[in-house]
C-alpha cells in the first residue's frame, strides 16, 4: 500500500533531472521560496555541488541529494524508500527527467530511442501514479515539463516530440481531474534553453542556438515562470512571448506546412 503523507515526515519539492539546466534552475527557485528540495538525478557530484549551493545562499532547509537512474527497474519505489529514510513527504513533484536525440527515426539507434521513451513518459508517469496519493493529502502539486514540440509532430526528432506531446496530454487530463481535490498541476512547455540538452540530442549549439536566438529564454526565467505557474495552478506554462506566439500559429497551420518546414530546419541543425 501507499504510503500518504504524515504529519512527522517534512513535506518536500521532489525535482527530478536536477543535475543541470532548467532542473537545477528549478530546484534554486523552490528553495529560495523556502521549500525543502530533494534532488534527484544520476550525476551525483553535480548535485551535491548545487546543493552545497542552494545551501550557501541562505536555504531555509538543507537539500536531500538522491542519486538515482529514473529509467532503472523498481526507481519510483527506491525514490520512496530514500525520501522516508530522509524523513520526508512528496508534497510537489517536478517530472523534469528526460532527454532528446536528433536524427530520422530509422537511422538513430533503436535501444536509445526505446529509452527516451522509457525516461520521458514511462517513469515520468510511474512516479506521478506513485507519488500522487501524498500529492494529494498535503493538498501540494505536479509540475511536468514537456516543450513546445509537444504542439506539433516532429520530423528529424520524431520520437521526443511525440514523448512530449504525451506529457502534456497526460498533464492536462490529470490536471482536469484534481480541479476540485486542490491539487495544483501544470505543464511547463519551454521553446529553446541554453542547457546540456542541445549536446545530448546530437546538434551543435552554435549555429542552432543564433538560429533560435528571438525564442530563446535563459533556465532561471524559465524556472521562475514555471513556479509562478504552478502556484497560480495554471494548466499550461509556456515562457516567452515569441513561444506563445509560435504555438498559437501552429493551432491554425495544417501538419502538411509543418512537416516539411520542421523537416527542413532540422536537417539545417
């Protein structure tokens, strides 16, 4: 059975891929809000580097570090257990974890794209289900982190876009259901970050990122929009005004302008 959340366990803000990028800029902004913050990620040196971080600019609690593969059999549950042993609660759940890979669908490896999958929406959704009954009794909240691919299909990185077009169907069904539970849910949907994404996905920053330069919002904007989001109980949080812009267009252009225009830009990268 699940455990709910008690009044002797500290309620937390559980951020997961909290390493680097928007994560780590996330995990800064609940803390300096006064929320304990648990880290979670595989890198464990760059979480106890942001921690001591968090720590020296004057946290009202000391992060929990937990070092952790979310892609791992049996993760949501060894989550569980290291929060309990730490004394602490899941009262907001930040799903940040995951990561892209740019090429065409038959020619990326097969096992890589099987487990961005498994990352973005498998243990994504795992601990969501897992950790939602806390969620729920400390009245707290879930922030998913989806993207504005999530709007449209994406050819050159076909399989990400769709991993995130489910994070934010899922975000906004669920968010649906505990509007009268008072349980806070939104989906964040950045446009282009200057994180560690770019590398791990396979295209150079330089050339992309001058191209992406009028959509661009640094990780700290994003991750303070994204707070303020969540705490306004918004469904949908999207940083940056050039981005708005972007995904209202997409709702009136048909997929047969799209797919080639965004089949042509990728390759460009």
């Amino acid at each position: 059975m699940t455990d709910l959340a008690t009044p002797d366990l500290r309620k937390a803000a559980v951020i997961t891929g909290a390493s680097d990028g928007i994560g780590a800029a996330l995990a800064r902004n609940f803390a300096a809000k006064g929320h304990l913050v648990a880290l979670v990620a595989r890198r464990k040196p760059l979480l106890e580097k942001l921690a001591a971080d968090i720590a020296a600019a004057g946290a009202a609690h000391k992060p929990l570090v937990i070092e952790l593969d979310l892609a791992a059999p049996g993760a949501a549950e060894r989550l569980a257990g290291a929060l309990r042993d730490a004394g602490a609660s899941v009262e907001y759940l930040v799903n940040n974890a995951g990561f892209g890979l740019m090429g065409e669908i038959a020619e990326l490896d097969a096992a890589e794209q099987v487990a961005m999958i498994d990352l973005n929406v498998r243990a994504l959704t795992e601990l969501t289900l897992r950790f939602l009954p806390e969620i729920v009794a400390t009245k707290g909240g879930v922030l998913n982190v989806a993207s504005i691919a999530s709007y449209m299909p994406g050819p050159g990185m076909g399989v990400y876009y769709a991993s995130k077009a489910y994070v934010r169907s899922f975000s906004e069904a669920l968010a649906q259901e505990l509007k009268g539970a008072g349980v806070k849910v939104s989906c964040l949907c950045p446009g282009p970050v200057t994180t560690g994404f770019q590398a791990r996905a396979g295209f150079a920053l330089s050339g992309s990122m001058s191209a992406m330069k009028p959509a661009l919002v640094d990780a700290e904007e994003v991750a303070r929009q994204a707070y303020d989001g969540l705490m306004a109980n918004r469904r949908v949080v999207i940083p940056g005004w050039v981005n708005k812009l972007l995904v209202h267009a997409l709702a009136v252009t048909p997929n047969a302008l799209i797919l080639p225009t965004l089949a042509f830009a990728q390759k460009r990268r």
